[in-house]
C-alpha cells in the first residue's frame, strides 16, 4: 500500500479546476519535459520534451516523403530587402523581428533578420532553380528552428525561438497549387486524428487571421481543456504573389513566361503544448501510445527473496515487447511500487505492467491503464498481443474522450450577447454567422477577446444572420479564445 509520503507525490500538480496555466507549467517541468533557458521566452527540451518531437518529426517526415516531398535546409540569417519586396508579408512580421546589425566587430552593410519563416529566402532560391514547367512542381520540405520574438510566451505553445516543418512548393497554375494546399491539410488534419489522437476542425482562415502575403490560409483547430483553441496546422495557397515579388516564372509549353503559383505549410512544437492541454489531467500527463517517449513500463514488485526470479522474468518480458517494436522501460529501483506507479501516471506513460511473485506463480502479469485505470490481468503467453491491444484501445479511448470534450463545449449563438453570455459562464467553441465585414470581427475580439478560428468545411449548422450587425451571413464562422 502506498504511503502518505506516495500519495503526496502528484500534489505538486495545481487541479486544472483551480488554476489551469498553473497546472500546465507544473505538469511541464515536473514531467521534465522542459527547462527555462537564461534567454527570455527561450526554452530547453530535455530529453522526454524532445523524443515527443522527433516522434512527431519521424511520422510527419515519412508523410510527406510518401507524397513526393523532399527535405532540404535553408540559411536562417534573412536580408532585411527579400523582406521589402513583399510588403503585406513584412508587414505582418515586422513586430517579431529580431535582427542581426553586427557581426566579427563590423557593422552590416545590410540587417539581416533571423528567420521567422522562409518564404523570402526560398523564392529567392526557387528563382534561380525554376526556369521551364519540366522543372515543376518543386515540392521541398525544411525542419528547422524560426524566431518570433513574442512579448507573452508560454512554453511549447508560444516561444521566442521554436521548431517546426515549413513546406514551400512552387507549381504550374492554380488548380495544382490548391489541390497541394489542401493535401497537406488533410495530412495534418489525419495525423493529428490518427497519431496524437486530437480532434480538429478543418476550415479557411478569415481574412483578417490569415498568413500575411497568402491568398488563402486553411487551419486545423484543436480545443485545450480549458476551452481554447489551439491552431494545430496551417497550409496556405500564395498564389503568384510571393513569384511576382521574387522572380519565381517559367517557361510554359507555349514557349510563355509564367508566373508559378506557391504553397507553403507548416505545424511546430506547439504540438505538444496541444497533445499536453487536450490529454493531460490532474494527476499530470497523459501520452497517446503513438507519440510517448515510453509506451511501456515494467515494474518489479515483491519482498527481496523473490526479487532474483521476478527480474529474471521481467528483463525476459522487456525483450518480448522490444522485439515487437514497442517503446518499453523497466522500473527496477529501490523505491517503493505506489511511489512508481505515481510517477509513472504524472510522466503519462501510457501502459504499466505490473509483475510480482504470485503472478509468476500463475503465469500472468497485470497491464494497467494511464486513461481508464483498468488492470487487465493477462497471460504471460499473450503477453505482447494484449500490450498491443491496449496500446491500441487507449489511442481510441483519448480520441473519443477529447472529442466529447470538444462536442460538450461548443455552442451555437445568434448575437454578440448570447456569445458574451456563453464565454462567461462556460469555456469552449462557439459557430456564429459573420456577414464578411473586417469591423465587425474585429468587434467580436474587442468585445469577448474571441477571434474567429476559422470557417469550417462541415459546419454543425448553416447560420443565416451576422452575430454582430444582424445581416445577411455570408459565412458561417468557429469562434473561440485562443492560445
């Protein structure tokens, strides 16, 4: 039985009813999922933080080389004129810009911005690169690291320096360019559903929240438990404006020069902000099997005559889930099995398997569950297949629980009071009508601190009347607060 000094463990965590950015922060570093870096708004990923994202990393990467993309790398230093030659682009970034205005004691005959994303410098280089349509479409991918100098950060979800993919691909005409844009949407929208098991809602950003120089920008939205939203991942369709900016044509089969048309997409660690804010709970984590550093962990227990043949057995069972490919660790320390079992609930692991003397003796061990806390007990025999099962059911179990969350917190309103009404006394989505006007979104945000998340594909219903001036709708619009 566990002793009070056990039970004390997982009151380190703030209840998410209490205080949920405090039980974030303390969930975050009592996992070790991260640490503060003396650079402000700038994080550290130890080692468990950082494994969730080459997780990420390593199935998003196998996506896109399966849809003929291509990784490549690109300087990080900008010069200040690529950003002059798209004004709305420069525009939108400019108040996140750090720059660099010295360098071996010289000052720079030109600033050079640190990247906060790569359009400028990859037109730029297609430019030179693209010269007939046989050269097209260039589908290039990047994992790398971008600055946006934030003035409120939060880890993961909000930092001054952070990783992430940019796509960019540059294509004949339009209909090819929207067809990638809106694949790479659908691969987001799958990844996130079938890997980090969050429910999205697909939709076009408003024009207002779209990326600055896109023609178009489509989002994935994910809910958090405290009822805002997180944009999970964006694809846009730039049309020829970052071409006619920088030179990006080709030679068409006419024999014509032809501005290309250019997409670009991207997700970041802000995932994991996400994956942490729709799963976690109060006794911390709580990992899908897909994307945890640690699938599984074995724990030993029993008096120390007995400890020889349990861990016999156990480094034997280790090897078994090993072979099948299965993320496994083994708990053999001295500390006591409830101190363990605690600790193992708070890092979010999602499966624990328990193995003592009388088990042996029966030829079982036990699997516990992190999400539903149900204790199987199982055949040694079916020992792999049933970890499997489970690893299986509980990527399932947290969808489906993620999604009735996000299906009990979304309301439908008529007017700005309703919604006003609505965010005080709950948290979540709401579906409104928006009759297209800048001021009047702009008067939802002054007036609730709710943005529009995006205009969804599949709306739950079609409004007819705008929320704020009781016009004709032209779209019906996902509003929520958002990280």
């Amino acid at each position: 039985m566990a002793s009070e000094k056990d039970k004390q463990f997982v009151k380190e965590i703030t209840p998410q009813s209490e205080d949920f950015s405090r039980w974030y922060i303390d969930v975050i570093k009592k996992a070790d999922l991260m640490s503060y870096s003396p650079v402000r708004g700038c994080i550290v990923f130890k080692p468990d933080g950082y494994e969730i994202w080459e997780l990420i990393q390593k199935e998003l990467d196998a996506r896109f080389k399966e849809t003929g993309h291509r990784n490549a790398y690109f300087p990080m230093f900008i010069p200040e004129s690529f950003f002059q030659k798209e004004k709305e682009h420069v525009e939108g970034f400019n108040p996140e810009l750090p720059w660099v205005t010295e360098a071996g004691g010289e000052k720079l005959e030109e600033r050079l911005a640190i990247r906060p994303t790569s359009e400028t410098m990859i037109g730029h280089m297609y430019s030179e690169w693209i010269n007939s349509y046989r050269d097209l479409p260039v589908l290039i991918n990047q994992w790398a690291n971008v600055v946006r100098w934030e003035k409120r950060t939060q880890p993961f979800l909000r930092t001054s320096e952070f990783l992430w993919q940019e796509g960019h691909t540059a294509h004949e005409d339009e209909a090819d360019a929207r067809r990638e844009t809106m694949q790479m949407l659908e691969i987001y929208r799958d990844f996130a559903e079938n890997y980090l098991a969050i429910p999205v809602i697909m939709g076009q950003k408003t024009p207002s929240e779209k990326f600055a120089g896109a023609v178009d920008t489509y989002s994935i939205e994910a809910m958090m438990k405290d009822g805002k939203a997180v944009q999970a991942g964006t694809s846009h369709y730039l049309g020829t404006n970052f071409a006619v900016a920088f030179d990006i044509k080709y030679l068409d089969r006419e024999n014509q020069h032809q501005y290309c048309h250019t997409t670009s997409w991207g997700v970041s660690t802000r995932l994991i902000g996400a994956l942490i804010m729709v799963h976690g709970d109060d006794r911390g984590l709580a990992l899908p099997p897909k994307v945890a550093p640690t699938q599984v962990v074995i724990i030993p227990i029993g008096p120390p005559k007995t400890r020889e043949q349990v861990l016999a057995k156990t480094d034997e069972l280790f090897f078994q889930l090993k072979k099948a490919g299965i993320r496994v660790k083994v708990d053999d320390r001295d500390q006591s099995p409830g101190w363990k079992f605690n600790e193992y609930e708070m890092r979010g692991v999602p499966v624990r398997v328990e193995l003592g003397p009388r088990d042996m003796e029966n030829g079982q061990v036990v699997l516990v569950s992190r999400i539903s806390g149900e204790k199987r007990v199982v055949a040694q025999a079916d020992f792999v297949s049933e970890v499997q099962k489970m690893l299986e059911e509980i990527h399932q179990q947290m969808f489906e629980r993620a999604k009735q969350f996000r299906d009990e917190h979304f309301g439908s309103v008529d007017s700005l009071d309703e919604m006003k009404q609505f965010l005080d006394e709950k948290r979540g989505f709401l579906l409104a009508g928006w009759c297209g006007s800048a001021a009047c979104e702009a008067q939802v945000k002054e007036e609730t601190g709710a943005t529009s998340r995006n205009i969804p594909f599949e709306p739950a219903e079609h409004k007819s009347k705008c929320l704020v001036c009781g016009e004709q709708a032209e779209h019906t619009v996902v509003f929520g607060r958002a990280y």
